[in-house]
C-alpha cells in the first residue's frame, strides 16, 4: 500500500510563509514594471534646450544665418592656416575638416539667400 502524503508531512513555519509571500510580492512587482516599461511605455517629455548657452529667441533668422555664415567662414580660414603647419595624414585630416565646415558654410550662405534675396 503506497502513501500519498508524506512522511513526515510538511509543515512550514510562519517564517517560512512570510518570506514565500514577500518573495511572490516582489516577483509580482518586477512582472509589473516589465510589463508596463514595454506596454505602457511613459510618453515622451518635449525636449527642452540647455539654457547655459542660450541664443535670445528674438534673435530673426537673418540674423542668426549671418552669423553662423561668418563663424564658420573664420573656422574654415582657421583650418586652412592650420592646416598648412601640417603635413601628410594630418594634414589630409584638418584639409577634410576644413572641406566640411565649407560646405556647411555654402549651405548657410544659400539659406541667408533665400530669407534676404539680394536683388
């Protein structure tokens, strides 16, 4: 004749029980958070600007498109000159920085021409 409970039958102790429920609370909380981090994901918070270096926001657009037309002029300049102190590949590497800031330049410049055409 076979037993169907054990021998000895179990029992547990309080303590036993309480940590079993703590356990299953916790496993309950993380499957929650999981869940809601890829199901209810929290919508997106509206970028904000640093405001350590900040352009007055009156500033018009001319303004601004001169502006970065010059800066990027001065950089191009500033790179050209530094450029020819160099040789080989550092040099090819300030000359291709010096390329892009040039190319960002003329796409300033057409910008700045189509807010003030001059005619």
């Amino acid at each position: 004749m076979t037993k169907i409970a054990p021998d000895p039958p179990e029992t547990k102790t309080p303590l036993e029980e309480a940590l079993r429920a703590e356990d299953q609370a916790r496993n309950r909380e993380a499957i929650k958070r999981a869940l809601d981090f890829y199901l209810c994901p929290e919508p997106a918070k509206p970028r904000r600007p640093s405001s350590m270096f900040m352009v007055c926001p009156e500033v018009d657009t001319e303004s601004l498109l001169a502006h970065a037309c010059e800066s990027l002029a001065s950089a191009s300049t500033a790179a050209s000159n530094f450029a020819n102190e160099l040789s080989g590949s550092q040099r090819s590497t300030v000359l291709g920085i010096q390329q892009i800031v040039m190319l960002a330049e003329l796409a300033v410049s057409r910008a700045l021409d189509r807010v003030d055409p001059q005619t």
